[in-house]
C-alpha cells in the first residue's frame, strides 16, 4: 500500500495553500499534520532535524522542503493533470521563484499592518530572528507605504501576462506559477481585508484569482502529529537513483554537510549527503523517534557546505 501524502503545515500559512491548492488541482487526496505557527515544534524537528518553515511534505520516511521541491515531487509522483503544462517547467520554476521572493514579505507586511495586534506575541519575537523582520503593527503601519510601492510594480507585471483575456498565466490552463503568484495575494487580502484590497492594483487579477482559488484543495483527512511519525519510523527512505558525485563544488556521497536556505531563515539541517544533481539536494538524518529518513531540498534557494 503507498505511504499516505502528509502535508506538515498550518491553515494560516500561505505557502500550504500554495500546496493544497497543487492538491487541488490533482485531485488528491492528501493528510494535514498542524504544526504551531512558531518554534518550539517537537514533533517536525525528528523528521527535519531543525528545518522549521512551514509547509513540509512527508511521504514515508522521505521529508520535502520548500514548496519549489514539493510542487516538483508532487508532479513526479501523480503527472496528470500537469502543474507543468505545454513542457513549461522551467519557466514555471523561473516566474515562481520571481514572484515569491519579491512580493512575499511586502504581502505579508500588508496584512499584518492590520491584523498584527493579533498575533501572538511569540510569532512576532521569532519571526524577528528568524526573518530579520519586524511583523508587528507597528512596525508595519510604518512601513506600509514602502511595501505598497515594492507590490504595485510586480502586480502590474502580472496584470499585463494576463492581458487579452489570458485565464492563466502561462496560458489556458494553472500551472505553478499560478499558485506561487496567488498565494501571497490571498494572505493579504483574507487577513488584510479591505483595507488592503483597496490599496492594491488588483482589479486585473480578482478573476484569475478566483479561478485559482475554484481548484480547491482536493481531499483533505486531519492526521496527529504522532502517527505521521510512526509512519516515517515504519518506511524507508526512497532508494531512487541520484548521483553522489554530481555536486559542481565537489561534495560527495557520503560527506557530512550542512544545508541552509540563502535568504532568510538560515538555521543550518544537518545530515551526511546521499546525492545531489542539479535540482535536488538529498541528505540522511537518524534519530530514535523516526529512525533513518532522507531530507529532501531543492538546488534553488539553499547552500549546501561539507561539516
């Protein structure tokens, strides 16, 4: 029997929509693990061995991080109806990977202009560490004018690709980019409301939004926290073939190394290197509450060093 898709996320978090709505637009069926907003986070730590962002997909004993990689292992394991279509990939990847680093933070910073006092406390002291980011009201109603200008360049950008009556970015039918676009916009408007709707030049975009959000989120069945870690102790890492010696600085299989994301969030997950190529880094982490399970990263947006 496959082991069951288990999506470690929380509702609040735009980058799991960004995943449920690839589940969606699958028609998966797919389990919710809820993690805490903010650290701690004991039971996500023995799978990721530190790796804290939200969302992480687990199929076994095999962990995705980041949903550039989690969007690519969802295609590869269930092809049809593509995220991908027309042989699109890359630029798909290269627009996904344009408009979250670039709309992600000043997003964010709308919405919590509004709805900041209502965040725990906690949230906004770790997210100041982990981020570099103040996200309280204050400091956001100070720099909302700021990020209203940082957004409405890049909107405009996404207005013109749908001009002439485009359904979707990259054409007649979603794709990634669909979702890496939408899901930063949907975390401001739902927590912004008004206020920030207002604000945004979103009149080109409300109908592709809708379609966006019309792929639904497919079938979703709650799971705790401890049977998704009694399914990693339970399985084996996936065994598929990636080379150990294809790391352009020269790591190898074998090698202890650390991995930490390039922008923000750098606490380093360490593991000894299973293999590499030019989109994945896969690294072995052991502990007594899993076992052995393989961290899975994408190439984009990670450095990977020897330990």
């Amino acid at each position: 029997m496959p082991a069951p898709v288990i999506l470690h996320q929380y509702d609040f978090s735009p980058f799991s929509e960004k995943v449920r709505l690839a589940f969606g637009l699958k028609g998966m069926e797919w389990h919710a693990v809820d993690v805490p907003i903010a650290m701690p986070k004991p039971d996500l730590m023995p799978l990721t061995n530190g790796y804290r962002r939200a969302p992480v997909m687990q199929i076994g004993a095999d962990m995705y991080c980041d949903t550039l990689l989690i969007l690519r292992e969802i295609e590869r394991r269930q092809p049809a109806p593509s995220l991908y279509p027309d042989g699109q990939q890359g630029l798909a990847h290269a627009l996904s990977y344009w408009v979250e680093r670039t709309t992600f933070v000043p997003a964010a910073a709308l919405a919590t202009s509004v709805i900041g006092d209502q965040l725990p406390a906690e949230f906004i002291e770790e997210r100041k560490a982990f981020m570099n980011h103040d996200f309280s009201k204050e400091a956001s109603l100070r720099e909302r004018p700021l990020n209203l200008q940082r957004l409405h360049a890049h909107l405009s950008w996404l207005g013109q690709m749908l001009e002439g009556g485009r359904p979707f970015l990259l054409g007649d039918r979603p794709s990634a980019a669909d979702l890496s676009a939408y899901h930063t916009l949907w975390f401001a408007r739902k927590n912004g409301g008004p206020t920030v709707e207002a604000a945004l030049p979103l009149g080109p975009l409300l109908r592709w939004m809708d379609r966006v959000a019309a792929l639904g989120h497919g079938t979703r069945h709650d799971m705790p926290a401890g049977e998704a870690l009694a399914v990693a102790k339970a399985s084996e890492p996936d065994l598929r073939g990636m080379a150990g010696d294809e790391d352009p600085s020269g790591l190898r299989a074998g090698q202890a190394v650390r991995v930490s994301a390039d922008d923000r969030g750098r606490d380093p997950v360490r593991g000894v290197l299973v293999g590499a190529d030019a989109n994945e880094v896969v690294i072995r982490h052991e502990n007594e509450r899993v076992g052995a399970v393989h961290i899975h990263f994408p190439r984009a947006g990670f450095d990977v060093v020897a330990d």
